[in-house]
C-alpha cells in the first residue's frame, strides 16, 4: 500500500544569482512498513526533502501527498493538525522542550491534539525505549542517548502514518548509535512503521530496506537492499 | 580592539533592542537618583531663602553685647558679616493697646537692613540717624499714626523696675510690666518719618515697644550694648569652636535654628534627616527598580551568551578576559546611559521647577520668592556612583555565575530549569479548561520561575507605587477639602470704625463682591441665649442635642444665638433674595433668623453630618436673653436650676476661675453665686435658609438687624466681601482706607483664598512629583518587563519552533502565550494589590489624624493598575512572539546561536 507519494518536489531558496535549488522535480513513493534511508553529501538537499515531506517546509512547487492526501492543500491550521497526527519527526538535536518531563515530552503530540493520552501506548513505549523509572526527569537530567529515545517516543506516541528522523543518531557516540537505530528497526519490524531516516552514516544506511541517494537536488540512486 | 571586546561589541549590536532597553533602564535610574537628589537640593535652598525672608540672614543672635565684646566678635575672621541694633530707648506714645505703650527707637547698622527682614510698605531707608521708618502695626495695632516727613518727637528712656522689680531693667524681650516699670531718663529727640516697614518677625509678639528704626551711623561704643546677629562664612565649622572662644558665652544667645537646620548644620538635622530618609526611601525604591531592570537584562545577556563564554573558553579566553568582556559591556552602558540621565534628571526637574514657579510662590504669603534650581555636586556623583554600582553589580553577579560551570556545560547549554520545588501538575479541570497550551505555559511558569521573578517583582513594585501614591494624593486631597463650614466670604477686615465704613462703602461696593459689615452685638462672654420652648423645636434639632449632650440637658441653654446688625445694604439685599417686607425691619422690631443648620459630628471612627431647622416653620417669637453683669474676676455659665432640661428656670452662674467647685449630675459648680437669666420676645420677620456673606452656620442661631437699629455703644464693624481677584480687590481697599486715614498692613485683613491656594498648591506640588516619581518608576518597570518577556520568548525560540513542527496551531501558539500572559499578569497583582491597600491603609491612617475620613481604596487606580500590568504584558509578548511566528520552524529549529 502506498502511504507517500512525491510528484515533482522542488524548493528554491534565495533569488537571482542567489538562487539555490534545494530541490529540483524529485519524485518517488514509498509503501506503509518500509524504511528508507535517505543519503548525500552535505548541502544535497537531503534535510529540505524531510521537511518538505514532515510539512513544516512549504515547497516552491510540486506535491506531496501521505494516505493519498495533498499535504500542502490547506490551510496552515490544516498543516498542523497534519504534522500532530500524521507525522512524527526526530531530530539530531532532541528537541524536548526543556520544562517539560520524560512523560510530558512524549504525550505532547497527543495533548496538543487535545486527546487523552493511551496510557497502554505510553506504558509499552516507556518500557521498550527502557525509560520505565524515569518519567519525571527533566531532559536536563538525561544522557543523549535517553534524551534521543524520549524524542523517538514522542514520535510514536501519536502512531503516525510515517516517522522522519534528521540525522537521529549525529550527535551520538557508537554505542548509543546502535542502539537507537536497534529501536527503529525494531519499531519497523514490529509495528509496521514507515520510516524515513536521513543519514550520512553508511552502515546505518545499509541497515535499511532503501536507500535514496540525493545530490544537488536530485535522486542519483534508488535501491531496494534484501 | 582585543577579540573579546569586539565580541562583546558585536554581540550588544546583534541585540539592538535589548541594548537600547537597557541603556535606556540605565538612562532611567541614572535620572530618577539625580532627580531626586537635585530636588531635595533645590527645595532645601527654597527653605532657606524663605526662612531668611521671615527671620532674617544671621546664625547666631547675640543680645546687649557689650560694645567692646561686640566689636571684637564682629573682627573676627570667621565672621562673614555681622547685622547690628542698637537699642536707643522707649519713648512712650498714645497707643490703645494696653500692652504696648511705647516706641523702642533702634538704630541698625546697614548690613542689618540687607540681611534682615525689614521691608518697607512705602518711603526709603533712613539715611542718618535723624531718620526714622515707622512699622505699620503702630497705627494699625496702637492707633498712632504718622504722615511720611512728618517730624516725630520721642522722649527717650529706658526701661526699668519699680516695686517688686526694683533695680530690674528691661528691653523688647521683656513684656510690659505695667505699675512695676516706668522709664528712666528722658532725652528728646527729633527724627523725620522717611517710610514705613511690615511688623519686623525681630519683635517678640509680647514686646512692649513698636520698633522705630534709625541708622547707625557710629561704630561700636564701650558704653553701650549692642544686638548682633552674626552670620559665619562655614556655620557648620565654626559656629560652636567660636561661641567657646568669644565673649559671646556671657551673653544671652540664641542661635538660629531655622536657618542652620536648611543650610545642614549637623545639630539641628532634624528636618535635613526627614529630608534624608525621604531620599533614602526613594533611592532604595529606585535602586531595586533599577537593579531589578539592569540586573535581568545583563543576566539574560549573560545566559544567552553562555555558550559563547563556553566557545570562547575552550579556545583558551581566560576567567579574566571573560569577565573584562562583561565588565566592557558594562562600561559602555553606562558611559552612554549616566551622562544622559544625569542631564535628564536635571532637565526634568528645571522643566518642572520652570512649571511650578508660580505655585511655589504662593507658598509663603506676601514673599515672592522663586524656586531655584539647586543643582548639588556631591548629590549627582552619589546619584551616578549608585546608578553605576547598580550597572556593575548586575553585570558581575550573572557572569560569575556563567563563568562557574564549565566551558562544555557552557557549550551544552543546559539551562538551569529545575525540577524540584513545588509539583507543576495541573488538574484535569484545568487541563479542560486551557488545553495542552495552558498546561504548557503552567510548566513554563513553574519549571523556570527563576526567569520571571524579575518581570513579577517589577510589575507589583509599580502597583504597589501606583496605587499608593494615588491613595496618598487622594487622601491629601481630601483632608484639605475636608475642612467643614467653609467660610463663605473670601476677605475680611476686621474692626473697622463704622463711620468710616459707612463713608468708603459706596466706593468699596464697586471693587468687590457681595459686600458686607456687622456689628457683633455685645453679649455676654458666652453670649446670648435663645430660649426655644418644646411647642417650637422641630423634632430633628431635639434629637441633635439629645445626641450631643449625653444628659439630654442641653446644658447652658438651648440654642446660643449670634445676634448681628447687618450694613443696611447688604440687609436690603437679603431682604430683596427672599421676598421680605421691609417695613418689618427698617423701623420695624423684627429679625431675621436662619433656621438650617449643618454640623459635622465626630466620633472615632467616622464623621456624619447634621442637617436640620432649629424652629418649626412659622414660629415667629422666640426667647432671647437680656444682657446681665458679670462681677469682676469671674466668668458666667448658663444652666437650668432644676432636676434636668428644661426644668425650673434657666440661670446664669458665676464662677471663679481660681475657686475649686464640687459640680452636680448635670454639671453645676455647687456653691456658685447665681442669678436667674432673664428673657425679652424676639420678634421674628423671617426664618431663612441661606447664610449671608461672612456668616457662619453652627449649633447656633444666627439672628440679623439692620445696622441701622443698632443702638449699642461699641461701632466696630467687621467687613466681609467675595472677589474674583482677591489680592486686587485687597488692594484697592486698602487705598480707599488709607486713603480715609486708617493704616493697613498685611495683618489688618484675612484672605481666606490664600489660603485655599497655599494648600492647594502644595496639593499640586505633591501630586506633582508622586506623579512623576511613579511615572518614571512605571517607566522603568515597563522596560524591565519588555526585557524579560522578549528575551525568555526569544531564548524559547527553538522550543516553539518545535512546537510547531509538531503541529501546533497558530491559535495554539496564541493560547499559550495568551495565558502565559494572565499568569505573570495575576501573580504581580496578587503580589502586588494586597501590599498596595496595606499601604493605602497605613496612610489613611496617617491622613486620619488630620480629618476622619472613612478608608476607601483608590478605585480608579486599582483599575488603571490591572489594566496596564495587563497591556504592558501582553503588548510585550504580542511584539516578541510576533517577531517568532514569521520564523520558519527549521531555520529556528537549526539557529543555534539564538
């Protein structure tokens, strides 16, 4: 089944002879339950594709849609309610809003978007993630690592159509690398999980289902790995 | 320039706004300390100009020097110059004032008539010693009179004891001794009368003698003795160490402590040290505005630069480079904002000087003297040493704090969000109520209150101020106003001979309005009595004394009557206002009577006016009391003879002040000698309502006659009149009785007005300032609350932009930052109101010692408090989320360096 589909994506940035194109006519699709590693050089676009993709970067032109819905139809209001509920991003550097608690941090999604919180989900998240005992603690008080797993719970507390990570495990040391990227296989493995992973981390790339190869805008390579 | 400085250049440039605040914070304190320091400098000189118009420009005045001892002083190098007077002698005159029988011809050297308060009301100075200047209350109060260049002949003597003070001798500081003084000596001398002077404030009120002043043309003489009034070049070093050393000690001295006490001399420090803690009350109210603004603005310029102390730190910057770095920002802050606010400070104050020179002027009646702005030294390098101090201080606090941790904590930036103290869990009701956004800015609120004291203390602080200061001016305000039965007149002249007045009246009619005389008809001490009988009392006025005398006895009468003959024009025109028949009155036996009455009443805690008409309408004959004798060294009373009021008959006792009496239940000195209070019909024309001109309402009745029905021996009249322009109209009366060969002066008359105004002027200069003061003070909370709200938004930056790639809606974002708003909202004014009506309190009670007044909290402040606490946060926030909500999410999101 597919769950995305990018027809022709492109974002410019800067105009005249600043003009960078970040994004030029990029186009692919991918099926509910893969994991797509996205990988380049720096400055290739990679980052600007997942955010396109995560709604919280309009592009210059050309479409995406997730469950056959065009993303960037509506209203900004409409964009958000889409990022809350469709999509759940991680980041290089967490991201947790630093008054906010392990629980807190994570049920967001699910109070912005007004809902009571499944305390079944969060129970089974906190355990797999091995953050059970923790909850209270502020984000100051974590390691990266556990900083970095609170990010991901927080991405699949909402269960979202499809997960995007920016670089998720950059600013980790091996150990806890590994680590990480054992959970998202596992989230992919066990729950279906679409995932898309940018990285510049070859090994974790090959760890995946696909890899999309992008340079200076575009798709140079995409490949099914067994 | 070293990197570090550059650094820090770059870094107050890339944060423009935040620079400006500060150094407009800076500008702010800088101003309010020099402010207040030149203010209390300005009004200490304005006190000390008028304590030298009223008394005279001396520090010590020494009396009847001896010549020698007197001449040695005045060498003295300390001395800055020394006023001299010269008692010649008393010289008896015809003066009606029992107590005053002579002139005391003075002769006075030139530096007394520049430093002391003789001020001439027409003439010149004498020249020689053959001149004299003549006080005006010679004529006004002893009834000698003078023409300008007429030649005056005094038979000079001195005063000395007789009887029981034989051997004594006197001067003006000893009051009249009548049978036990006479004057010794008698030299005539002849002096012409070149002008006339105000009651010099050099003359006891008890003196005996009218001082008469010649010119001392001679230097110090061995024989005589010699009045000095010396003034010093440095009272505050030398005044003392010189009193020890001279002869003065000898004397009889006093020393001037009016002037002293302005011009800060340290034993005499009681009003300088009010106006000190005053300053150091406002300064420390100023200081912690200040600090609070200052301190948050550099600790927030600190915390955000953080991770640059921690990047520059790893590449080797030093603790001390660090600090310098600081320490330069700090620097340059205050070169910019010190100077600045120290001119404004000054600026501020002239301009308001500059506006208020007129009020200021009022001040002391007759003086005009301006106030100056005083501009001290000392004060304005205290104000920016403290406004300098406060701008350090609140650099070095948070930069020691940053430089505490180390440079990869510093990289990390791990905020110091805390998670203990008080749980941050919201209810579910609260939860319902605000949405996760609400749950949020709670967090926010909770977990980092650290960051949002600042803007809480300063946002109370200026409630706390406003409120306050708008109490006080209210209660001020109203404790002047509260001054019951208002005179309804605005001058008067007393004790004007009637025929006179019956000859300047017509022209006096055409410069003034609703003009009036009375003669007040001889009673008794205690006056007349009015004898209402139960059948004619309204019920209200039975009730008034039944409340006010506890025994229901109305003690000495029932009512106390003013029985007045009113100039027969004026009477007229009353007559004509309430449609009466003339002939009733003008050889007619009836008066007009006015009935209404309004007293306040007092108890502890609160103030009720009474209203009520003494008599029933239409009663037209009451009971008035005949004059009686009263035996000589005694004083009369009036009470019932039987078992309580209105029993038996009313009798007039006589006590003696001297015997002790046993007194009744009803308060009859037992043993006194008595006689019965005899009574004659008071016919009445007309029971009136309003009070004329230069009456007054009271527990008594008034009672009016045609001045033409009077029969009585006395013929004094009291004059009254209104007037638009009261100092002209004074004026111009003033010439037409001079012009009838009365003598005036300033004492001669009372102008109620004057003093209307002088209290509403220092109605106005207080308000004034407390406006001032709590405007700037606002003026700085507002910066401090922009500051802290913008920055803790912009440091939160990344956290919305998170928010928002989450999927928080723009309507969310406003939730949050909406209630985040009502929160530091709410909390100021909880903080802020229950101090601020404690306050109010306090100086109602102050204010209650002067008039009762029910506690009442300054509403219209209160609202305008929350009001604005309310607009200044949310127009901070709405200007510091509004820059963010433009913000792409990912390039927040990426920014590191925010």
């Amino acid at each position: 089944m597919e769950i995305l589909r990018v027809e022709n994506l492109t974002k410019v940035y800067g105009k005249g002879e600043n003009e960078v194109r970040a994004l030029d006519g990029v186009s692919f699709s991918v099926e509910k339950g893969d994991f797509v590693a996205i990988v380049g050089p720096s400055g290739s676009g990679k980052s600007t594709l997942l955010h396109t993709l995560g709604g919280v970067d309009r592009p210059t032109s050309g479409k995406v849609f997730v469950n056959g819905q065009d993303v960037y139809a509506g209203s900004d209001t409409q964009l958000a309610i889409f990022r809350r509920r469709e999509v759940g991003l991680i980041y290089q550097f967490y991201n947790l809003i630093p008054v906010l608690n392990v629980r807190e941090n994570m049920t967001l999604p699910v109070l912005l978007d007004g809902r009571k919180v499944n305390e079944q989900r969060l129970d089974e998240l906190l355990s797999v993630l091995e953050l059970k005992g923790r909850e209270k603690h502020l984000p100051n008080q974590l390691s990266g690592g556990q900083q970095q797993r609170v990010s991901i719970g927080r991405a699949l507390m909402n269960s979202p159509s499809i997960v995007l990570a920016d670089e998720p495990t950059g600013n980790l040391d091996s150990k806890n690398s590994q680590e990480i990227v054992n959970l998202l296989k596992m989230f992919n493995r066990e729950y279906d999980q679409t995932l898309i992973v940018i990285t510049h981390d070859e090994s974790i790339a090959l760890q995946a289902k696909r890899i999309i190869a992008i340079e200076d805008g575009r798709i140079t390579r995409d490949e099914k790995l067994s | 320039m070293n990197i570090m400085n550059r650094v820090t250049w770059q870094t107050m440039k890339k944060n423009r706004v935040r620079t400006v605040v500060t150094i407009i914070g800076i500008i702010l304190s800088t101003a309010m300390f020099t402010a207040v320091t030149t203010i209390i400098a300005s009004l200490l000189g304005y006190f000390r100009e008028a304590e030298i118009y009223e008394s005279g420009d001396y520090h010590i005045h020494a009396y009847a020097m001896d010549g020698w001892a007197a001449e040695e002083a005045a060498e003295d190098p300390r001395v800055e110059k020394v006023s001299v007077l010269l008692n010649i002698g008393y010289a008896p005159v015809e003066s009606v004032n029992p107590d005053k029988p002579y002139v005391c011809v003075c002769a006075a050297n030139d530096v007394f008539f520049e430093s002391m308060p003789v001020r001439l009301t027409a003439g010149r100075l004498p020249l020689t010693d053959n001149e004299v200047i003549l006080p005006v209350h010679l004529q006004s109060n002893g009834g000698v009179g003078a023409e300008m260049g007429e030649i005056v002949t005094y038979h000079l003597g001195s005063r000395v004891g007789v009887g029981e003070l034989e051997g004594a001798s006197f001067s003006q500081d000893g009051a009249y001794q009548y049978q036990n003084e006479q004057l010794e000596g008698d030299t005539e001398k002849q002096f012409a009368v070149v002008g006339f002077y105000e009651r010099p404030d050099f003359e006891p009120y008890w003196a005996p003698g009218y001082t008469v002043l010649t010119k001392l043309n001679s230097g110090f003489s061995a024989n005589e003795k010699y009045d000095c009034y010396f003034r010093f070049n440095n009272a505050k070093k030398d005044m003392l160490q010189f009193v020890k050393e001279t002869r003065l000690q000898e004397y009889h001295y006093e020393e001037h402590t009016g002037l002293l006490t302005f011009e800060g001399y340290s034993r005499y420090d009681n009003i300088t040290s009010v106006m000190n803690n005053f300053a150091a009350i406002l300064f420390a109210l100023i200081f912690i505005g200040s600090i609070a603004l200052i301190y948050s603005a550099f600790s927030i310029s600190v915390s955000e630069r953080t991770k640059q102390f921690g990047l520059l730190s790893s590449t080797g910057a030093t603790r001390r480079q660090i600090k310098s770095s600081v320490m330069t920002e700090a620097l340059s802050l205050s070169a910019i904002g010190i100077p600045l606010g120290i001119a404004a400070g000054i600026g501020g104050i002239a301009v308001t000087l500059f506006f208020l020179r007129k009020t200021f002027m009022g001040f002391i009646a007759g003086a005009n003297i301006p106030m100056h702005l005083s501009v001290n030294l000392p004060g304005i390098l205290i104000a920016a040493a403290t406004a300098f101090v406060t701008v350090i201080v609140s650099a070095w606090i948070p930069s020691r704090r940053a430089m505490r941790i180390s440079p990869i904590e510093a990289i990390r930036q791990s905020r110091d969000v805390k998670a203990k103290g008080k749980s941050a869990s919201c209810s579910r009701l609260f939860t319902r109520l605000f949405g996760a956004e609400g749950v949020l800015a709670r967090k926010y609120y909770s977990r980092s209150r650290k960051k949002y004291v600042a803007t809480i203390i300063s946002l109370a602080m200026s409630v706390v101020l406003f409120v306050a200061a708008s109490g006080f001016c209210m209660y001020m305000t109203r404790s002047v106003n509260s001054v019951d039965n208002r005179s309804n007149f605005d001058v008067t002249f007393p004790n004007i001979d009637s025929a006179k007045y019956e000859r300047m009246r017509t022209e006096i009619d055409t410069l003034v309005d609703d003009l009036t005389a009375y003669i007040v008809k001889a009673g008794n001490d205690t006056g007349s009595y009015v004898y209402i009988a139960p059948e004619n009392e309204t019920q209200e006025y039975h009730d008034y004394i039944n409340m006010v005398h506890e025994d229901g006895n109305a003690v000495y009468f029932n009512a106390n009557a003013n029985v007045v003959y009113m100039d027969d024009a004026a009477f007229r025109r009353l007559i004509a206002e309430n449609g009466l028949d003339e002939s009733d009155y003008f050889g007619g036996d009836k008066a007009i009577v006015i009935n209404h009455t309004s007293i306040p009443v007092y108890t502890e805690t609160t103030r009720e006016n009474y209203v009520f008409d003494f008599l029933k309408k239409g009663v037209s004959s009451i009971l008035i009391s005949k004059p009686y004798d009263v035996p000589e060294g005694l004083y009369d009373e009036a009470n019932w003879s039987g078992d309580g009021y209105g029993d038996g008959e009313l009798t007039v006792y006589f006590i003696d002040s001297n015997a002790e009496y046993e007194y009744d239940e009803h308060y009859r000195p037992i043993g006194a000698i008595t006689q019965p209070l005899e009574f004659e019909e008071l016919k009445i024309g007309a029971l009136i309502n309003d009070v004329p001109t230069g009456m007054m309402r009271g527990e008594w009745i008034n009672i009016i006659y045609p001045m033409s029905a009077y029969t009585g021996e006395s013929k004094l009249v009291n004059m009254y009149f209104c007037s638009e322009n009261t100092e002209k109209a004074i004026d111009g009366v003033k010439k037409i009785m001079t012009a009838e060969g009365i003598a005036v002066s300033d004492r001669s008359y009372y102008d109620v007005t004057e003093d209307d105004r002088m209290m509403n002027n220092i109605v106005t200069v207080i308000k004034v300032f407390s406006y001032g003061f709590i405007a700037l003070i606002s003026l700085i909370s507002i910066a401090n609350v922009f500051n802290t709200v913008t920055t803790n938004v912009a440091l939160r930056r990344r956290d919305y932009a998170m928010l928002r790639s989450m999927g928080m809606t723009k309507k969310g974002m406003n939730r949050m930052t909406n209630y985040e708003c009502l929160i530091y909202g709410s909390r100021s004014l909880l903080i802020g109101l229950p101090i601020a009506i404690g306050v109010t309190y306090l100086i109602h009670l102050a204010a209650n010692d002067a008039a009762h007044m029910r506690f009442e909290l300054p509403w219209t402040a209160i609202v305008i408090a929350v009001l604005s606490v309310f607009t200044v946060v949310f127009v901070s926030m709405l200007y510091s989320t509004g820059k963010l909500k433009n913000d792409n999410p990912i390039d927040a999101l990426k920014d590191e360096n925010i």
